[in-house]
C-alpha cells in the first residue's frame, strides 16, 4: 500500500474518532434526547441531554450545536457539577475551528471536575486531557499526545477496571500508536479493550470502532485475513442500523481491506458508499480519504483522465491541502499523472509547484537545524572560556606552590646542613613529584590533541554532509528537472513523428537518456536520502537495505527500539555508516546473505553486520586498504564509538557500539 495513503489513512482513523462516539443506532438516542428536552424534566436531565445534542450536531449544524450549547449553559449556572460539564463540550464545539480556545475551557473543565469523585467526573476529566492533547498535537507532536494520555487520562479510569471509559481510552491510544507505526503495541491495547468491551458492553459502539481499528492495524501490516476476521464483526454490528453515519467508517475500513488485498475493481463500489454516507453527514475530511482512494485505484486502473480529475477535485475542496506536507504530495502525483498521460507542459507546471513547496518546507528545516547548531556553537564557546579560566587559575597556584618549596627547602639546607642525609631523601621525593607533574603534562598535551583531532572530524563531517545536501539539490531540483523535461519533450514528439520499428536508434538513445535521468536521482537520493528527513532513521535504513537487495543477494534489516527523537546529525552520521558498511559487503564479500542489525538502548545504538561470503585478511592494513574503513572509522571516533571486525573464510561480521550523546 502507498505510504502516503497509509498515512493519511491512520490520520483519518485517528482523527475521526477522537471524540464523539454515539449509539449506532442513532435515531431511538436522538428521539430520547429531544424528547427530554420537549417534555421539561429536572434541570440537570435538560442541561445534560442539550450537551449531548449539541456535541452531536457540533460537525453538521453548527448553528443548531450553538443553540443547544447555550441552552445548557444557562441551566448549568447555579450547579457547578453541570458548570464544569459545559467547560467541557464548549471545548468540543471549539474544538475544529479555535484550537486555542478549545484548550482554555479544556484546562477549566478540568479543574472543576477536580472537585467532584465519581466515575463520570473521571471520564469526563480523562476525555478533557485528552481532548487539550489534540490541540496541542500541531505544537507539540505526537509524543505529547501520547504521554498526556498515558500519564493523564488513562490513570483517572485505571481503577474502574472494567469500564466502558477504560476500554474506549485504550482504543485510541492503540490508533495514537499504529499512526505512528508502532503496529504491535497497538495490537496490545486494542486486544486490552476488546477483552473489556466484548465482555462488558457488546453492542457499543466503542466496540465497534475497536473491531475497525484493529482491521486497519492489520491492514496496515499487508495482513488482510487477519483484518477480515475483524472487519466481518464490526460489519455484524452495523448492518442493522443503516441510517447510521458509522457505516461511513465502516466502509473506509472496508476499502483498506479490498486495496491490502489488491482487489481494487471491486474497492471502487465500496468506495461510492463510503461517500454517500461521509457526504450525508458531512464527515468532509473523510469523504475526501475515499476520493483519495478512488483516484489511487483509477491511476492503478490506468483511467487516467477520471483519475486526474478526482485528484483535482480534491486540490480544490481544499481539506486534505490545507496541509503543506498533504499538499506537496498532491503536486508530486499530479506531475507524474500528466507525465504518463503525455502532457509535458502540465507535468512540468506541477513539478514546479512540487518543487517550490519543497523548498520552501527545506528552508524552514533549515532554518531551524541552523538556529539549534548556533545555540550549540555559543554555549561549548562559553564552556571554553570558563575552561581557560580554570586552567590559568591552577597554574597560578601551581606556581604559587612550587615556590613555597623551593624556599622551604633552601631555609633548610642553609640552616641544617648536619641533616643532609634528610634533605636528599626529600630532594628524591621532589623529584619524583616533578616526573609525575611531566606525565601529567604529557598526558594533558595528547588530551588535548584528541579533542582537536576530534574536532577537526566533526568540522569535515558537517562540511561533507552541507556539501552533500548542495549537491544533491542542485543535481535534483536542477539538472534533474531539466533533463526530466527533454526526456518528456522527446517522449510527446516522438509518439507524433517516429515509428518505433523504424527509429528503433532514436528509442535506444531516448532509453539511455531515461536511464540517465534515473541514474542522476539515484545520485542525489545517496548524497542527501529524502526518507531520512522524512520518515526518519529506521525507514531510511530499510529504503537502503532495499536498494542493495538483488537476486542474487538477500539483506535481512532487523530494527529494534530506535528512537524517532535521535537528532538530525546523529541519524545521518549512523545512516553514512551502515551506508559504508553495505557497500563495503556488497562490493567486496562476495555474500548472497545479509544481516543487518541495528538496536538502541538510552544513548547507546549498536550495528551488527554479518555476511557469508569470502572474507579478507586478517592483518589490520589489508582490512583498511580492502574495506575504504578510514571514513568509517573518523565516524565511529566521532560518535564516541567502537569497533570490532571478524573475518574467515566463512564470512565477516562487524559489530560497532556508539554513544548518541556524543555530540
């Protein structure tokens, strides 16, 4: 499945869950809210069934969600129970459209649910945290998100073991987690709430969007069976209601499971429900996933034409764009769309934009690595200074101190000349203080030494990797282009005036000029790869890993716990030597199998490298002079690292240990 579209998709699960689960059988819960209200019963019953209306129509008719809104919130004014209550859902109506302000009344409502011990106030304070996480997710990402609901909302209903609020809290840390990749623990959390809500409460609708995400989640993981088992029951639960905006849900989890298992004909059918629903609702971000879907399927189908206008449509509308990064990607298909159809001009106005986008993304990534690099550079300036400091200051009283014996020793022998047998043992004596402070200064000159040496490696790693990145973007988004833009120039003229069996030279040169130009990205992807800063370290690697991988020659790549958070030149610099250390086994091993390793545990990450080939000689200048390992080594010595080669003739393994707080 495309990343892109995996993404997204997760950001859609996540996204439309969040905060509004109603019965699946939606008209009997609205009847029985308005009739509440029509009938005027107690206060409190009135205040709480106008909150619950007006979350409810809070995405469909803003008006009408107003109107509800106020209307509990004057009943609500002599009850600070019902006043915190409302704190609350002014939060949620907030909470699509002032961000801000969503989080001031989320913050108040949760100090006044404080006050009160009870399950619903738990709930409720625990839906509160969570709910402020989301607004916070743009500033912060999403590991504030998780640990709000880790740390705040998950322990307010720990307690009450099997609670509905419990199970529903562990399905959306599970969604948190499978969009961010980490499939097996939110496998973990969505077997956790299933186990309460299939014992406990078996038609709710908490349930029922459990059984989806878990259906994603294997999906996800291109396990379709295993996703069926779960789609087949949250379909059980959802035919008999089917003026129900869940079924919009279920049949974007339904579309997952056709395109996982590549049956994209009949996805499309699927698909048109899933929008009618989504439509009727207005769940807009989500009708615009199934016109995603839909425009990926027809460009598989090769029905361009229809394709591009559903990419189009979805530019315009505007609610999956007003993302950069969703936009970009947008650009980036509909260059590719237009090439393939054989429309240069459009192609290349598509690019263009692609590329201006992305500049401008780059700048600002740029921007802030220079901002952190300068915060660097002054504070180890400041740490030098009080360094030089300290240093004349012992040298001071170093000096100081040696004259103090210089002059005790002389009072000495001049006035006790009859000791001298005392005087030379503490003459020896001296001398030995005076060969230890040598060594000691000996030793501090090769410390020193090292740490410029050092210093000298981290300046030429930086300036290679500026210069790499220079390059890379100027061979991309410059020549690449231009060479790019003949190749679909000649393309166009040649399908109007050359007859391939006749011009069959003209083809073969056209040939080598695609293989030119995929050759060129092939170039600037390895001097600067765009996965890296993308997606990150272990993506990047398995993108590498993939790269080298032929028919003849297996790679097994084996992530284990590494941290997204790493910085930026810690991740590039492990990246260039896991780099060196495939090409090194690719080029000279001879292996037609492959295990890369690499784990971290806190500041520590470890690569292990095995391969099954010829291996080399044991003497250290031929390893060097074999395997290029200079550079490598500079960058080991730069991480604080070690490294440990051995080789026979039934193979070779590399085991290097390096400390991620090195720079």
């Amino acid at each position: 499945m495309n990343k892109l579209l995996i993404l997204l998709s997760i950001l859609i699960s996540f996204t439309l869950q969040a905060q509004q689960i109603i019965p699946l059988n939606e008209k009997p819960y609205l009847d029985s809210l308005k009739n509440v209200i029509n009938t005027k019963a107690s206060t409190q019953s009135v205040a709480e069934s106008a909150f619950l209306l007006s979350n409810y129509y809070r995405n469909t008719d803003s008006s009408l969600s107003r109107k509800y809104l106020e209307q509990g919130r004057k009943l609500a004014q002599k009850n600070p129970y019902l006043l915190a209550k409302y704190f609350y859902f002014e939060g949620q109506y907030n909470l699509d459209h002032d961000k801000e302000k969503a989080a001031l009344f989320y913050q108040r409502s949760i100090k006044a649910l404080s006050k009160f011990k009870t399950e619903e106030s738990a709930f409720l304070q625990a839906l509160a945290w969570y709910s402020y996480g989301v607004t916070q997710k743009n500033k912060e990402g999403y590991p504030f998100l998780l640990k709000i609901i880790l740390e705040k909302s998950i322990p307010l209903v720990e307690k009450y073991e099997n609670s509905k609020s419990l199970g529903f809290l562990y399905t959306q840390l599970a969604i948190i987690l499978t969009y961010n990749a980490e499939f097996e623990k939110a496998g973990n959390y969505n077997k956790k709430a299933l186990a309460i809500l299939e014992k406990s409460y078996p038609h709710s609708s908490e349930l029922f969007y459990t059984y989806l995400n878990s259906a994603s989640n294997f999906c996800y993981q291109a396990k379709g069976d295993e996703a069926k088992k779960f789609l087949n029951k949250a379909e059980k639960m959802i035919q008999p209601y089917p003026e129900s905006s869940a079924n919009a849900f279920y049949y974007y989890g339904k579309t997952l499971y056709l395109i996982t298992k590549q049956r994209n004909e009949e996805a499309l059918p699927v698909i048109e429900k899933g929008i009618f629903y989504s439509t009727k609702f207005s769940q807009n971000l989500l009708a615009q996933m199934f016109y995603f879907n839909k425009y990926d399927i027809l460009k598989k189908l090769r029905r361009y034409d229809e394709a591009k206008k559903t990419l189009e449509d979805i530019l315009a509308e505007q609610t999956l764009a007003s993302d950069l990064n969703n936009r970009k990607a947008i650009y980036k298909q509909l260059s590719a769309l237009n090439e393939e159809m054989g429309n240069p001009k459009e192609a290349l106005l598509w690019e263009q934009k692609y590329s201006k986008l992305n500049d401008s993304l780059n700048t600002e990534s740029v921007k802030l690595e220079i901002n952190k690099i300068e915060a660097k550079f002054n504070a180890a300036e400041k740490e030098r200074k009080i360094a030089n400091l300290n240093a004349e200051k012992k040298q001071r009283e170093l000096e100081v101190s040696e004259k103090n014996s210089y002059l005790i020793g002389l009072s000495l022998v001049l006035l006790l000349i009859i000791f001298f047998i005392f005087l030379f043992v503490i003459y020896r004596k001296n001398k030995k203080i005076s060969e230890q402070k040598e060594i000691n200064l000996q030793q501090k000159i090769t410390d020193i030494k090292q740490k410029e040496e050092l210093s000298l490696t981290k300046a030429i790693l930086e300036g290679e990797e500026r210069e790499r990145e220079r390059i890379a973007r100027d061979l991309h988004d410059g020549l690449g282009g231009m060479l790019a833009g003949v190749k679909i120039n000649f393309s166009t003229w040649s399908s109007h005036h050359l007859n391939p069996e006749k011009d069959k030279e003209f083809y073969r040169i056209l040939s080598q000029l695609d293989n030119s130009v995929a050759e060129l990205r092939h170039v600037a992807r390895n001097l600067m790869p765009e996965s890296l800063l993308n997606f990150g370290l272990e993506t990047a690697l398995n993108d590498l890993c993939e790269f080298y991988i032929r028919k003849d020659l297996d790679i097994d790549f084996q992530p284990i716990n590494i941290e997204k958070k790493l910085p930026l030149n810690i991740q590039l610099n492990i990246y260039r030597i896991v780099q060196e250390l495939l090409a090194n086994a690719v080029k000279h091993s001879g292996a037609n199998n492959i295990l890369l390793q690499c784990s971290q545990s806190e500041e520590n990450f470890f690569i292990t490298i095995e391969d099954n080939g010829k291996g080399f000689a044991k003497n250290s200048e031929e390893k060097t002079k074999s395997l290029g390992l200079r550079n490598l080594k500079n960058r080991v010595d730069y991480l604080k690292g070690k490294m440990e080669i051995s080789s026979d003739h039934e193979g070779t393994t590399i085991n290097i240990e390096l400390n991620t707080h090195a720079d």
